[in-house]
C-alpha cells in the first residue's frame, strides 16, 4: 500500500470525524467500530491495541468521549495538525445540527409518530453497535482469570451498585499495577533460583 501525503492523512480525520459526529449516535463506544475501520483495517494506522488503549483512556478523563477520541486519534496519525483536522471534524457537525434543531425545534412535535419512530430505529442501532463493540473489546482483551475477574467486578459495581464509572476504572488501575508487579515477581523468581543453584 503506499504511503499516503500527509495533506490526505488530515482530510481523512477531517472527513471521518465530521461522518462520525453527523450520523453516528449513542457515545463513545457507538463510534468505535467506525473508527476501527477506518483506521485500523483500512488504512493500518492504529493497532487493535492502541484502539483499546484509547477508549480506556478516554474514559478516565473529562469531556466529550467522540471529542477525545478525535484528540487522541489525530495525535498518533498525524501530530498537531491531526489533533485540529479530527477535533474540527468531530466538533463542525453537532455545531450546526444543533443550529439547524434550536432554528425548528419549537415546531416540532413531540407525540409525531414519525418522530418517534425514527427515534426507535436509531436507538436499536445504537444498542447493536455498543454491543458489537463489547464483544470485540472483549474478545482482545478478556484473556485470563484477571480480565474476567476484573471485568465482574466492574459489572457488579456499575450495574447493581450504582458506583460511577469513572470511579470503577480509576479502581481497577491500581489493581492492575499490582498485578503486574506480582507476575514480575513470579517470572523473577526462577531466575534467582537458577542463580543460587
């Protein structure tokens, strides 16, 4: 495949943002089948795990989760300039939606069952597309009894505690540090082992 200019790599965060922020609904994890796509499968711009690092990342920080994504995306293609063509492009789209909704918004009704309808459709989309997304997400990363652990305690915790996002996965970094720490230590082991032999 050759190597595309960097004026091209630019459009193409442009262009796939904007697409993102125009049509696709639903947060963070909606866009990321979109952004795999493009990025990862077509064009071998990002890896798989560099994706997963991303919606881990954009999580744990504040603000819009499709706006980080774009930040973080154009940083690792294509530098500064692709952190202002993808967050330009994620951000021009809602700016006018929302112009052209507070324009008609009070003419419209809310009991239409035509707009209600639609509404429907797209939430069902919605839900296919975040689902899809946490099959993939876990196909790559639930890979021993740590992962499936940790991932039900999450569930446990947002789903019947309540507790905060946010809060469950500035929880699990810790753990995971020492985790680390402990498997390093078991591979260490061995060695010093062999060594004293």
């Amino acid at each position: 495949m050759p190597e595309i200019s960097y004026w091209k790599k630019l459009w193409v965060l442009f262009y796939t943002f904007a697409k993102i922020a125009a049509l696709v609904v639903g947060g963070g994890y909606a866009i990321l089948p979109v952004v795999e796509e493009t990025f990862s499968k077509k064009n071998n711009w990002l890896t798989s795990e560099e994706l997963l690092d991303m919606m881990g990342l954009v999580q744990t920080v504040p603000g819009i989760i499709a706006c980080n994504s774009a930040i973080y995306v154009g940083r690792r293609v294509a530098g500064f300039g692709g952190i202002l063509a993808a967050a330009f492009g994620v951000c021009l789209p809602s700016v006018l939606i929302i112009l052209v909704i507070a324009m008609f918004f009070p003419d419209l009704d809310p009991k239409n069952p035509w707009l209600l309808g639609a509404f429907r459709g797209v939430r069902a989309c919605v839900t296919a597309l975040v689902t899809m997304t946490a099959f993939r997400m876990a196909k790559k990363v639930l890979k021993s009894w740590f992962e499936y652990v940790i991932a039900l305690i999450a569930l446990v915790l947002v789903l019947l505690l309540k507790v905060e996002p946010v809060y469950v996965i500035l929880g699990a970094m810790p753990i995971g540090v020492l985790y680390a720490w402990y498997q390093l230590g078991k591979k260490a082991l061995p060695a010093r082992d062999g060594a004293e032999k």
